[in-house]
C-alpha cells in the first residue's frame, strides 16, 4: 500500500477520484461483512451506501487515523442499525424453529449449520443491539477492541465488557444444551 487511507481521504478532498483508493481496498471486506448480516441484496445495497456515505463525509474524516476500515465499519453498523427490528424478529424465529439439517437458512441470517443454530440464534436475538453489534463486529468484521470501540464510538473497556458479557452468555447457552446434544449423537 503506496499511500495510508488517511493521505487517500486527504487527497479525494481535492480530487474526487482519489477515493476509488478507498472503495477499492475495502469495498469486498465491508461486503462480505454485511452480508453475513443481512440478505445478500439488502448487503449489497448496504455496501453501496457505506461508500456514498463515507464519501460524501470524507471532510469530516479524522485524517490521524491512518486506517479507515473502522470507520466504515462504523458506518455500516449505523446503516445495519436500520435494519435491526427485522434481524431480532429473524433471529427470534430461528430460536422457536427446530434445527433441521434440511430446512434454508433464513433470510439474512449467516446458516451456523450445527444442532445449536436456534441456541445460538436465540442468544443472538436476546442480546441488546449493542451487544450483538459489539460480538459480531468482533466474530464477522474480525475487528480488533480498538477497532470496534473506533468504529462504534465507545470506551475500549465497553468493547471489552460487553463481549465478556456475551461470551458468558454463549458458553452458558451451549453448556446448557451440551448433555442434549451429547444424548442426540449417541442415538445417532
């Protein structure tokens, strides 16, 4: 990488076409993020707006930060914000449906293709918005604390708590539904 995403950004306020550097670097990992978020349409349009959102407030870009994937990230989030009523209510169904081996994934939830998917999706679907965006930033974007504490605007220790909180919650899930699952395999 000849220049840092900061100097590309700087360069875009005087030529717009500088900030193809950007799209270009990190359209297909905000991509690949939102789709395991969202239907693949919904992502690709999400992706999409990513971009025009950063460019539009690329003046405002804090041009210290050398990296701008936590902040669109940030943006994305925002965005996937818009959609979270749906995502509960998704994630809500799964948790009520059996795990059947044959049965699609639902519609913008990423297949887990385990007997857990409704635990985990249950769990998911149970957390608070923030939770479940600090937990999946850090699972699917693979974003760093400081990452996701840039790119949601919170304290590192709120990153940290919050996925200590999740992560507490997962392993009681599965814990509870291990001795079933272990019973299931043995008839298996």
């Amino acid at each position: 990488m000849d220049q840092t995403d900061a100097t590309a950004i700087a360069a875009s306020l005087d030529e717009p076409r500088a900030f193809v550097a950007i799209f270009e670097r990190h359209f297909e990992t905000i991509g690949r993020y939102l789709r395991r978020r969202l239907n693949e349409a919904l992502a690709d349009e999400l992706t999409a707006e990513v971009f025009m959102t950063a460019f539009a407030r690329r003046a405002s870009y804090d041009l210290a930060r050398p990296d701008a994937r936590p902040w669109l990230y940030g943006i994305a989030a925002n965005l996937v914000r818009a959609h979270v009523r749906a995502e509960e209510r998704e994630l809500r169904a799964l948790a009520r449906a059996a795990a059947d081996p044959t049965r699609a994934p639902a519609p913008g939830v990423d297949s887990l293709s385990t007997p857990l998917e409704p635990v985990l999706a249950g769990v998911l679907g149970a957390l608070s918005p923030g939770d479940r965006e600090v937990l999946l930033l850090f699972a699917w974007g693979e974003l760093k604390y400081e990452e996701i504490a840039e790119a949601l605007e919170l304290p590192v220790g709120t990153v940290k708590s919050r996925l200590n909180r999740t992560r507490a919650l997962l392993r009681a899930a599965i814990s509870n539904q291990l001795p079933g699952l272990a019973k299931e395999a043995s008839h298996g």
